[in-house]
C-alpha cells in the first residue's frame, strides 16, 4: 500500500480526489499526518505555488505528496486575479467583495473571456510532475445561481448558459479544471 498525502485543508478537495484514487493508495491529509504548518504561498505562478506545498510536505515528512492551486484568469485584465483569486479584493476569501471588484473592473470591457485553472505539483519519490486543467468561459455581467463557491456565479463555460453556481456539484464536477487536473493525477497514479 503506498501513501499519499494531498497538502491541503479542504475537506471537500479531499473527498473529491479520495474518491477517486484507486485502493492501493492510501490518501492522507495533513491532519493525518499531524502537519499544523502553515505553508505561505509565495510564488507568483500556479506552478510555483502548487510546487511549494508538495515539497514542504516531501521535504519535512519524506511521503509522496501533491499540492495543488487555482483561480480564475480573465483575459481583459491581463490573467487577473490568477494566483491572486482568494484575496483579490483584500480579504482572504470574500467572494462577494471579489466578483464585484471583478465586474466593476469589466464594466465596460467587450472582451469577457476567461479561464479557471487548476496546476497539480505531485513530488512521486523525489521526482516532480504537473498536471494542470482549464476550463474556458466568460465572465456574466451579473452574478447567477447560489451554488459552488468563489467566482461560480459569474463564471460562465463554454458551450452552456448557465453559471458555475447553477450547476449541481455533480454538473460542475464533470467539466471543472479541477476535475480536468485530477483526472490527469489519477491516470498517473495507476501506472506507479
Ligand atoms: P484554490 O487554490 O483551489 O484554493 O483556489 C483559490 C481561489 O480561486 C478560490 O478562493 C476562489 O476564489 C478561486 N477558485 C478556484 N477554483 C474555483 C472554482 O471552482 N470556482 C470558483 N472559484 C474558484
């Protein structure tokens, strides 16, 4: 059996990729391994970011571990708020504040496309992958739908015309960056 240790502290992340990993993996969160850490992220990139707290994890504990990081990148605004998204508007996860920084920021741009995307950093017996996933969209003008979290009701896929936040877990799940990236890390996991 081997371990594998998911550095976040979502519990819904855990859940989502605990589900789908395969039985001769064995998922731990950091509580788990007893791991109280706060990990900044510092860097400037998804990669980077994702990349810091897998080796944070390796380094101090030496388990097999990924991290991972996300946000939304709008194209009018030159990728903002990218590795930004949790604290665009200042404090650290009000997602209202942040949409409607967002809007008031695109309230006479044209051009609304956008993308959210998901970068995974798995350190694999020292050894460093990525797996990433994008879901491409546009940015509504006002928000719609109550579910999902973060940008979801101004976020609109290609393809549809509804929001993230009108979707069911289950809807947004199937087609999510997220989703994308840990399809990706599974496909990996099965061959180790
Ligand atoms: P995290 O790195 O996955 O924790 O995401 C950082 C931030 O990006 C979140 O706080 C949200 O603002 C935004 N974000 C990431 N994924 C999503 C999503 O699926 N829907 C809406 N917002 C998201």
């Amino acid at each position: 059996m081997y371990q594998l240790v998911f550095a976040t502290n979502n519990a819904h992340k855990l859940e989502e990729v605990a589900a789908k990993i395969e039985g001769r993996i064995q998922l731990l969160s950091l509580n788990d391994i007893n791991c109280h850490d706060d990990i900044a992220e510092t860097g400037t990139t998804f990669r980077e970011n994702a990349s810091i707290k897998s080796h944070y994890i390796y380094n101090k504990y030496r388990i097999n571990c990924f991290g991972d990081d996300s946000g939304l990148e709008i194209d009018a605004l030159n990728g903002e708020p990218g590795v930004y998204s949790a604290h665009y508007a200042g404090e650290h996860g009000n997602h209202a504040a942040n949409m409607a920084k967002v809007l008031e920021k695109l309230s006479s741009e044209i051009n609304r496309t956008a993308r959210f995307r998901t970068v995974i950093s798995l350190v694999w017996d020292g050894e460093e992958h990525f797996f990433e996933g994008t879901v491409e969209g546009t940015i509504r003008h006002e928000l719609s739908g109550t579910a999902g979290f973060g940008y979801d009701p101004i976020f609109q896929p290609d393809g549809y015309n509804i929001t993230f936040a009108e979707m069911t877990l289950a809807e947004k799940n199937q087609i999510s960056h997220r989703a994308i990236a840990v399809e990706k890390l599974i496909e990996f996991l099965k061959k180790v």
